[in-house]
C-alpha cells in the first residue's frame, strides 16, 4: 500500500456528482484498498457555491477556480455534461497531467477523437465506463474483454426514459405524452425530454459503442436517428396483436462485404418491433439491455440500471479505481482503436424488415396493385392481414404488410410508391422489425 495518495478532482455535483463524492468520502478506506493508495477527494469544481448541498459535502471542498482545482489533482472526474465548458476542461487537465474519467456521452460522441489524441499525447488514462447504459459494465468488454474476437453487432435499448414511456404505452394503452409526464414525475425523464425522446442520447451512445466495436470512428453525425415522438397507442396495440413489442433501439453492424471484398458500418437509432420471445422485449421500465454479437464469444447481453445517480457513480468509481491502480503500479489503459478504418455507410444501405399499415380503397384488384409495388422494387412479402373489421358502408380497409429482410433503400422507396399509389389512402405506419 503506498501512502501518497492519488487525488481527485470532481468537476460537478448534481445527482450523479454528489453520489460519486459520497462514495469517495464514506468507503475511503475499502476504496484505498482496492486502488492500492488512498483516494483523496481535493475539491469539487462548481459555477455555483451557494446552491443547496447535501450534508454529505464539506463546502471547504467546493470551488469556481476549476482550473486551479484541476492542477491539484492526479484524476480528474468531468460530470458536467454537454461538449462546452467540459471539452475545454478535460484538455486542460490531460495536458497538465491528470488522468480523465468521464460521463459525458454527448462530448465522447460529437468528439471523441480530440479526447483521445489528448490523452495519447500526455500519456494519461481517458475512461468513460459511466457514458454508456449507467451501471452496466459495457464499455470496457467491448473495449477490452472483446478485443481478440472480431464484434458484427451491437444491438440493444440504451435510454432508460423511452423504454419506460414504450413500456406504459404498452401496459395501459396512454398516449405518449401522458407517459412521458410519468417519466418526468419518476425523475427518470428531464423537464425537457427531448433528448431522449428525439433520440440524440441513444444516438450519442451508439456512436461510443460503434467506434469501440469496428475500431473505427463514428460520431453522433453519422448516426441515422429517429425518435419515439411518432409512436402512437394504435402502433403499441398493433405490435401487440403480431406478436410484438415497441422498443427504441441502438443498432450497430457490419454490413456484408461489397465487390471489392470490403464492409463498411452503419448505425442507427429508431423505434422497432421486437418479437415477444426475444430477451429485449421483456426489458421493463427504465432499464437497458444490450446485446453483443461477436464471431467467437456469440451473442451476449448486458442488463441492468441505465441511468441514476448511484448505479452511474459506480461505474464512475469503478474507473477511478482503475486508473488509481494504474498512476500507483506504473501501465496505462487502452487508447483510441481506430486501425479499421471502416466506411461508414447511411441507413439505406442497412438489411433490416418493415411492418407497415396502410388504409387502402376496399375494392376488387387493390390488393394486386399494392403487391406489384413491392415486387417492382424486389421487396418480399412475408405476411398480409386485414387490420381490422370491415365495416359496411365504408370505402376502405386497413392492410398491414409484413416484409421479408431487404436493404432500407428498397424498403423506403417502397413505401413511397405506395403512397403514391391512387388505391392507398394513406401510409398509416411504417416500422422496422429487429431481432426476428
């Protein structure tokens, strides 16, 4: 046990900060152990020093001077959120010598190489364990248990707040914004939900796991994202009644190899159907799950909390740990892996199947007609039921087309012949199907 301790710097203390420094200060001795010195808390970096605290935190460790406290610390923890001031911060104290742990799934996803060529350039620890799905132990088996084995897809629900709001709409039938106000009286939503909602933060953290899984860089910008805002009570009880479940989804792939024997990947984030005997669909409430698809290890899934303050301060603790032990024995955790250099392709080039809902003119031949625009742009048809009772003097019928698995360009410029076409009175619904 050596007695020069590692010091901390804690920049932020909302909820994830406060229970980060609780921790620090409560379990200092089992954490000293563990790190092989002791871990000692030098300040907390805030804008503000009059804003209610916890009585767990000694006001004597807060400060404006940021700066000042960063040039004190051996690790400094950045739980600020956004790209600015934090970028900023973070490239100051690798610079000047201080490892980095962060949480920062939006700056890690607009700029993560910036980041990592800071601390190749320092020779400092960059770890970010706690930016992807909470307390899940994510990041690092991709990143290091998985990197003698060649990963093909990353598929899984990444933000807590829309699998809560999809699972209310799905148990009691509410429309989505009813849902969401749940969510926020939970605390599990913001006051403004949009980037769950919207889906930029499940984009943001596709891109994390995508750059670690094909060692190639991928930013929020190359993510396709679609979020939940479009999702209706009519779409959940329709997934139901084939035998799904609507989840946002985070997917990432290799595409097949084209003529010149070369993948590429894409990326997206959209809602889907998942089937009701896949794992994903039985995920409740505001956790994640995540599976893994690797050539060698198979599929494996992560569960568990996503978000929170004391799930993600232990995924943070859990790194300061590690790079503790690294600054006290000598040795350095992994740098950026980018040697793949994968193209990084736009959703059409995805292979994915569509359920789609369409209110068609209910007369002789129309069926034929819309089955000649699947078939004019070499799309399969897997299923085909009436979605719904007819009903007599109405003029129209609901249709709902199950697709075989086809490329998302085939399938979109399919939906728009149809409706286009003069027997479709509207194109009702189109979601995607993962996990079949």
């Amino acid at each position: 046990m050596s007695q020069t301790p590692v010091r901390v710097a804690l920049l932020g203390c909302g909820v994830v900060g406060t229970e980060v420094a609780r921790l620090l200060i409560t379990q200092a001795e089992e954490l000293a152990s563990r790190a092989g010195a002791p871990v000692e808390l030098v300040g907390i970096g805030e804008r503000s020093l009059d804003a209610p605290r916890d009585p767990i935190i000694d006001r004597n460790l807060l400060t404006t001077d940021v700066v000042g406290l960063m040039a004190r610390a051996d690790v400094v923890i950045e739980l600020i959120g956004g790209v600015e001031p934090a970028r900023t911060f973070l490239l100051q104290a690798m610079a000047g010598g201080a490892s980095v742990v962060t949480a920062n799934k939006e700056l890690l996803g607009k700029d993560g190489p910036t980041l990592y060529a800071a601390a190749e350039a320092a020779g400092v620890d960059l770890y970010f364990e706690a930016a992807v799905a909470g307390a899940i132990p994510l990041v690092r088996p991709v990143r290091e248990s998985l990197a003698g084995d060649r990963i093909t897809r990353v598929l899984g629900i990444v933000n807590g707040t829309t699998n809560y709001v999809l699972d209310q709409m799905a148990t009691t039938g509410e429309e989505l914004d009813l849902a969401v106000k749940q969510a926020q009286a939970k605390g599990y939503a913001e006051a403004d939900p949009t980037a769950d909602v919207e889906g930029f933060d499940a984009a943001a953290k596709a891109a994390i796991l995508a750059s670690l899984a094909f060692h190639t860089r991928v930013s929020t910008a190359d993510v396709h994202r679609e979020g939940i805002t479009a999702i209706t009570p009519d779409d959940v009880a329709w997934a139901a009644e084939t035998g799904h479940v609507i989840k946002l989804l985070a997917v990432a792939e290799r595409t097949p190899a084209d003529g010149t024997g070369r993948s590429g990947v894409v990326v997206r984030v959209h809602p889907a159907l998942v089937p009701l005997d896949h794992p994903l669909a039985g995920v409740r409430g505001a956790y994640n799950a995540v599976f893994v698809e690797a050539e060698s290890a198979g599929a494996l899934m992560f569960y568990g909390h996503g978000a929170g303050g004391v799930p993600t301060a232990s995924a943070v603790l859990g790194d300061v740990i590690t790079v503790a032990r690294h600054r006290v024995r000598g040795g350095k955790g992994p740098l950026e892996s980018r040697y793949a250099d994968l193209p990084v392709l736009g959703i059409d080039q995805a292979v994915t199947r569509y359920q789609i809902r369409l209110r068609i003119l209910d007369r002789p031949g129309v069926l034929a007609q819309v089955a000649q625009v699947f078939a004019t742009h070499d799309v399969s048809i897997e299923t085909v039921r009436q979605a719904g009772a007819a009903t007599a003097g109405v003029d129209h019928a609901d249709l709902l087309v199950g697709t075989h698995a086809a490329r998302d360009e085939a399938l979109s410029a399919t939906v728009r012949a149809l409706d286009e076409l003069d027997v479709v009175r509207s194109v009702l619904s189109v979601l995607r199907v993962e996990g079949a």
